[in-house]
C-alpha cells in the first residue's frame, strides 16, 4: 500500500451462496481511498455497493482479491482480528439511525465508545464536536424524544467518538427531509475538512454525492 492510502482494493471478489447458486455481489473491484478523501458511492440497487463497504468495514470476507485497510490485509485476517480492526478503525452511520431505543443519546454514544475497549472519557475535542452537531443540550433525551435529523446527528457521534479512521455512511440521509438532509452532509463534509476524516458514503442522490471530493459509479458489482 503506497504512503497515504488508507483503503486499496484490488481484484475484490464476493459471491454469496444461496442453496446451490452462486450468487455473485462483486465482480473485480480496484479501488484506492487516499487518507482524508470524501468519497461519494453511487449505483442502483444490487450493484454491489453495500458489499463493498460490508468488506471495507470488516464485516464479512471476500471471496477472492485483496483488501487493505489502514495497511491491514482483511482477506487474511481472522473474524476476530477483523472485529478489533473494526472496533478501533471504522465507524458505520447509517440509514437506519439504529439507537438504542432505552438509552438517552448520551449513553448511545458512551456505549459505542465502551465496546470498543475504551474506558476513559472522550477529551474537550469530542465536546466541542457535540456542540457542533448541534445536540449538546438533547443528550439527556431518548431517541423517541428527537427528530429524525437529532438521531441521526446522535448517530454521527456515536460512529466517531473513537476517532476511527474511516467513516462508512451507508445512506446517511435516506430517511431525512431535505432540510436535515443538507445539515447531516454538511456535517459530514465538515467532519472532512476540520478533522481530515476520511469518509466513504453510499448514496442514490447525485445532490449528496456532490458534496464529496470523488463519485464512483458501480454497476453489476464493477466500478464503472
């Protein structure tokens, strides 16, 4: 992996098994994140992008290729060592905000932070990162108890309260009006800029994917 590549694909390959048939889900992929880049996914549906990110994120193997992440092989890597990559690397948000319903935001986010092995708290940084998300004053609250767009803006927090490497959106704003839509991408794209985050994110709306540095296309489980 060159100096500043944070993610290379090359000749990844998934197939899925379902009874007798092979089911293929990635077909060859090459792909290169530079450490800091916002990159924008888009495709139809079945392209193979939520796959990609699946393998990206240490989720599941792939079948056949190379993946590196953070100068890590996860095809050769066990589910376990692919688990505490993962903990401390990569950070998920997605369409689904998928809080903890009993929980108030603030121990949604403590409890990402608490999985992941770290015990002391977060630093004044994270602080001032609340403040910027705009729910300092809602983390009392229940995920019941806020919009759409605060669950989401939760989610976000959750997902980098450790400071990963890498952030993974997976439609971020899928079930957001087009208000809360701008504010989470903006979010992100700050997010980006202040912090250097590198941030991979899937998404249908070429509006979305505008505020990206990079769009790439996938089709039938390629990048086209």
């Amino acid at each position: 992996m060159n100096n500043g590549t944070i993610i290379q694909a090359r000749e990844l390959r998934k197939t899925y098994v379902v009874g007798k048939v092979q089911v293929p889900a990635l077909r060859g992929v090459d792909l290169e994140v530079p450490a800091g880049e916002f990159l924008a996914i888009v495709g139809p549906s079945g392209s193979g992008k939520s796959t990609l990110f699946h393998i990206i994120g240490g989720l599941t193997p792939p079948t056949a290729g190379q993946i590196q992440v953070g100068g890590n092989d996860l095809a050769k890597m066990s589910d376990a060592d692919r688990t505490r990559l993962r903990k401390r690397t990569v950070g998920f948000v997605f369409q689904k905000f998928n809080l903890l319903p009993n929980l108030t935001a603030r121990d949604n986010i403590a409890a990402a932070r608490y999985i992941s092995g770290y015990r002391e708290k977060p630093d004044a940084d994270f602080e001032k990162l609340l403040e910027s998300l705009g729910i300092a004053q809602r983390l009392d609250h229940k995920p019941n108890a806020l919009s759409g767009g605060e669950q989401q803006r939760v989610a976000i927090a959750r997902a980098v309260v450790n400071r990963p490497a890498i952030l993974l959106a997976d439609e971020p704003t899928g079930n957001l009006d087009t208000e809360n839509s701008k504010a989470v991408l903006e979010i992100l794209q700050d997010l980006n800029r202040r912090l250097g985050q590198t941030i991979l994110m899937i998404t249908h709306n070429p509006e979305a994917a505008a505020y990206a540095h990079r769009t790439v296309s996938m089709r039938d489980g390629k990048i086209v």
